[in-house]
C-alpha cells in the first residue's frame, strides 16, 4: 500500500547522495522521479517499493543546455513537457519533441 512507503526528499543533490551511501535503517532504496508508475504498479498488484529516495525537488537534475562542444544536455528531470517545450530541443532534435507529444496524457507529459 503507498501510505506504507518510507518517503525520503533530500533537499540538495548532496544530501542525496548522502541518503544513497546510508540509507535510513538500512532499508533497500529506490530511487523516485516522476513517481508516475506508483499507483500502476499499486493497482495492478505488483509490489510496491518499501522505501524511496524521491529526486523530484532537485533542481541541480533539471534542464536543458547546449554545451560548448556542440551536445544539447538534457537533465535526468526533464519531462516530456520540457522537451516539448525547449526551443533547444525543437532546433537540434525535433524527433524528440514529436517522440514525446506521443507520451501519455499532458498530466504524464508534465511529470514524466
């Protein structure tokens, strides 16, 4: 059940990675972004994690860069909104932008 789940939300990068190299009580973490599979995996009856380290408030795991070399860096947070929505995205890799129009609702667009 989801009301069961050890919830932790570092508040910078730092702390995360403090939290992954020790976990609370020693208990198995996976790592939580979007959080969008949840109740998936909930109603399908599948289990559920026990504790999760949700990433979601990290702003140092967001956005979208053209680097010096040439390569468009994208955030392990980008969601597909994001993508949809970077005028980088849409010059450099507009497969990407149309890959991710196809995606789920706008609700999962914007979370995902």
């Amino acid at each position: 059940m989801l009301a069961d789940i050890s919830v932790h939300r570092p508040g910078d990068l730092a702390e995360a990675l403090g939290i992954l190299a020790d976990p609370p009580g020693g208990r198995k973490l996976t790592i939580l972004a979007g959080g969008t599979d949840l109740l998936v995996l909930q109603n399908s009856g599948a289990s559920v994690p026990e504790s999760v380290l949700d990433l979601w408030r990290l702003d140092a795991l967001r956005g979208i860069e053209l680097r010096s070399n040439g390569a468009l860096w994208l955030g392990a947070l980008c969601t597909y909104q994001d993508l949809i929505q970077s005028p980088l995205v849409q010059q450099h890799i507009p497969a990407l932008v149309e890959a991710s129009r196809t995606v789920g609702a706008v609700q999962i667009q914007s979370r995902g």
